[in-house]
C-alpha cells in the first residue's frame, strides 16, 4: 500500500514520523526491540546503509522486531525490504542494551550472507554498499564506530556455525 505514495512524499512523512518517535520514546520510554544485520558479501566485505531520515549517517541494516516475531526472522524481513537481499546462514550472535532517545533499545545482532542484488528502496534506504571492514567511511554514528569491529570478529565465528533455525 505504501508503494502507492510517491517516493518523495514517502520520504518526507518518513522524515516526520521519525521526529514523532523519538518524541514519543522519550516521553513514554518504552523498552524497544530491534535487530541490526551484519550482511556480508562473497568478498568479505560489510553492508551498510543510509536512511532517507534521521542522521544521514551510515549504519547497519536493521529495524523493529515485532512482538512474538523471531530476530533471525525480523532481520531476514528488514534486509529484504530495506535493499532486496536475502540473508542465509543467519546466525544471532549478540544481544546488547544500548540508550536510545530516552529509552533503551534492546538490539539483536544477526550476521549472514547477502544474497542477492542490491536494491535499496529509495524510499527508507538512499544507498547500501558493502564496505571492506578494513576501510570504513568516516561518516558513521560513534556507537558503531565504537561497537563494530568487536561485532565482526563475533559475527565471523558464527557465521561458522550450522545454520540456526527459527
């Protein structure tokens, strides 16, 4: 239903809805629930994305878990609606707290392998490319400057590991 709005117009409620909640998660401080996907290519090499709203920053792929719904499915669903991949040999490596506009957001890593052609959607998603771990872009929030180098060593060992089921 949302394809039916044109893509500029999508953005731009995009760009109003997500002032709307953080202003609503910091008056209610609800305990969020969300995935990040650590997808990498054949090549070794570490997908990030930027958003049409928010910082502009790149950042992993990811979003909302929905209550009762599995990580390992939420971020097979975010990856493919955010860039058109798929995510095999998904594994949930890591479960971490971190502050987010007043409230916490409880963040399951999830690592695999992009499959596919990357598509990012224009709308949510202005650019997805994978990036060598070894020469990031400089433009990325402190958190995951912070955070990702440890989650790659993570996410390669478990990447190693049968795949996990649902």
């Amino acid at each position: 239903m949302l394809r039916l709005i044109p893509p500029p117009l999508h953005r731009a409620a995009l760009i109003v809805a997500h002032r709307l909640r953080l202003w609503w998660w910091r008056l209610r401080k609800p305990l969020l629930v969300g995935c990040r996907i650590l997808a990498f290519d054949e090549d070794e090499r570490i997908l990030l994305v930027r958003h049409s709203y928010g910082s502009g920053r790149w950042m992993l792929p990811g979003g909302g878990v929905a209550r009762g719904e599995p990580p390992l499915s939420a971020a097979q669903r975010e990856l493919r609606e955010e860039v058109g991949c798929t995510l095999a040999r998904a594994h949930l490596f890591l479960e971490i707290d971190e502050p987010l506009s007043g409230t916490t957001n409880r963040v399951h890593l999830v690592c695999g392998d992009a499959v596919g052609t990357l598509r990012p959607d224009r709308r949510e998603i202005m650019e997805a490319v994978f990036h060598d771990p070894a020469a990031l872009p400089e433009n990325m929030a402190a958190a995951l400057v912070a955070g990702l180098p440890e989650w790659i060593t993570a996410a390669k060992a478990a990447r190693h590991l049968p795949p996990a089921a649902d």
